[in-house]
C-alpha cells in the first residue's frame, strides 16, 4: 500500500503544481522576458553640422513621442510587430524625417517611398517599393507579409495593393515640405540637373526660403527594433530616400537583409545610411550572422558592420540599431550622428539627437 499512496501524492503534487503554474500565468505574473524597444530617425553629417536648439529640441520631442507609443503598446502586452509599427508610424506622420510626410522627392520632384517589416519569430516578411500615395508606407509593408503570398510589392502596384487593404491615400501636397524641397534645390543645382515644378496644389516658394547644400537629405529614414514580453524579436524601416535620386531608385530599406531583418535566434535590425552599400553587404543580415554563428554581442557585431565593413567601402556612410532576446538596444554609427532613442522595461527612456 505504501508504493500506491507514494505514487498517488506524487500525482497529487504534480497536478497542484500545474494548477497552480496555470493560475500564475492567467493572472500575468510569468514574463518570459522584459520588453524593450529602440527607433532611429537617420544618420548623417550635414543636419548635425547646422543643428540650432530649437531644431534638436524639435527632433528630441519627435523622438521620444515614437518611442512612448511604441513602448505603450509593448507594456500593455502588445506583440513587437504592433509596437514597431506603431512607433513607426509616428515618425512618418512627422514632417522632420525623410518618411512618409516630409519624404525626400526624386530628381522630377515626385516622393518614392519605400517601406519594409518582418517578424522574429516567424521569418514572415513584408516591403513595398517606390509609393507615392500611401500615408503609411510601414502599414502597406505589413500588409503584403500578412495578406499576399508576397514579400515586396513595388511601384504603380503597390499604392494599388494599399488602396485594396482599406489603407489612407493622400495627393502630393500632403508629403511635401518646404524644407524638403530646399534641399532637392540645393542638389539639382550642384548637379546641373534642372529644377522641376513644384507639386500642384502647394504654395509658392516663399521669399525667404532658404536653399541648403547638396549633402542635406540625404538621410532621415526611420527605423524601430522591439521585443515583446513573449521574447519575440521584430525590426521595420521606412524612407522617402535619397534626395534627387532618379526615378526608380530602391535604396536598402524595402530589402531584407540589409535594410531590415529580424529572427528570434539571432537580433532583430534596422538600418539607415547610403543603400547602395548597405545593400551590397547585406548589413542587416550579416549582424545577425555575425551574433548566430561567431557568438558575437549584438554591440560587437554592430560595431564590427558600420565601423568596419561599411566604413571600408568609399562613400559607406550611416548607422544601425540592434535589439536581442536578452539585452537592452544598442546602436552603431560612424556619421557625425545619429537620432536615436530607446527604453526597456523597468528603465527610463533615452533619447539622443547630439553626440556619440
């Protein structure tokens, strides 16, 4: 009798111990892991070279309201895939970055935007490449990874495919800013290259408009790595470009595996700089290489890429930011600067638009 009533209390255990397992879990006390999350706003020399206060303060506030409502959706148990687009959407909604509003224009004067995301714990991915009318281009990206058999729809065909989903479209005049157009001024004059009209349905160029050197414009993509209370990885990266580029450039942020890349074994990634290069090499797939298969941190791989391989290639200019399942963001860059933010839970937020 003894062998049975033994084996009976261990049974009797184990169930306790699995109700009680389940009770702690329904009422969220079991957390796999603590969120955090990073964004960026671009990368560059010459936005830093002329910044006064009121334009860092500016971008400060930008900064910090993208990663406020990225950090809301994670702290409320939200999936990393929400809470980049989320923030990113912020950022695009704000005239001060290259994305979406206040996107940068090709050399006819047209904004060409481009978008990608892509979920760690699936591989699952989504771009689009070359929009003009779509509000938010990160939207049209999730889109085609969740509802097409696609992973990057580009040009005519993706505005189309966004205006099937029920997605926002705006007319011209709502992506234009003045500054913006300065900008592309300032480099079809250095090129030679004549300056198109301006878009319908904007004002005149004002008298005062103050025209910048051809290195503006250049940078400004958006970017935001997550991790979820679940220990899901997520990365997403949006741009109006680069500034004149001819029409039907595609820089690194709609491509997979330099612009963005995310998987739960490795980190999650999002870049900004000269595509060309980062494509070229791969940057964001080959930090998460360099963390999988050498066992690098994510701050040693990230450095390694920017500083490094990027740096090594003539004209490899911009930054990256890089999140993994068990540390806070980091971010590398070998520009003048970098804006930059970032928070994990239980931490205070970090914001910086100046300095290393």
């Amino acid at each position: 009798m003894a062998p049975a009533r033994s084996a009976h209390n261990g049974a009797m255990r184990n169930l306790l111990t699995w109700f009680l397992f389940c009770a702690v879990v329904v009422s969220g006390q079991v957390t796999k892991t603590k969120w955090a999350i990073a964004v960026h706003g671009g990368a560059g020399e010459s936005e830093w070279q002329h910044m006064d206060r009121a334009t860092e303060a500016a971008y400060q506030a930008s900064l910090s309201r993208a990663l406020s409502e990225g950090a809301a959706t994670l702290s409320h148990g939200g999936k990393a895939l929400d809470a980049v687009e989320a923030a990113i959407k912020v950022l695009e909604d704000d005239p001060l970055f290259s994305a979406g509003r206040g996107s940068a224009f090709n050399d006819q004067g047209k904004n060409e935007m481009d978008a990608s995301i892509m979920d760690g714990s699936t591989l699952a991915a989504g771009s689009v490449a070359g929009v003009c009318c779509t509000k938010n281009p990160i939207s049209a990206a999730r889109a085609v990874m969740e509802r097409s058999p696609y992973v990057m729809i580009a040009g005519p065909g993706a505005d189309q495919f966004a205006v099937k989903q029920g997605l926002a479209q705006m007319p011209a005049s709502y992506f234009f800013t003045e500054m913006r157009w300065q900008e592309l001024v300032g480099v079809l004059k250095q090129s030679g290259k004549p300056i198109p009209a301006r878009p319908p349905g904007v004002p005149k160029e004002p008298k005062s408009a103050i025209q910048i050197g051809a290195s503006a414009g250049h940078f400004g993509t958006v970017g935001v790595v997550a991790r979820d209370v679940r220990g899901n990885l997520s990365a997403g990266t949006s741009t109006g470009g680069m500034q004149g580029k001819a029409p039907g450039r595609v820089g690194d942020s709609p491509v997979i595996g330099a612009g963005t890349y995310a998987a739960n074994k490795s980190c999650a990634v999002s870049s900004t700089g000269v595509g060309e290069y980062f494509i070229r090499l791969a940057v964001a797939k080959e930090i998460c290489s360099l963390v999988e298969y050498k066992g690098m941190s994510i701050a040693e791989a990230a450095r390694f890429v920017i500083e490094h391989e990027v740096a090594s290639l003539k004209g490899g200019e911009g930054g990256v930011i890089v999140l993994d399942q068990k540390s806070e963001a980091v971010w590398s860059f070998n520009t003048l600067g970098m804006f930059r933010a970032r928070q994990a839970e239980g931490g205070a937020a970090e914001v910086r638009v100046v300095g290393k």
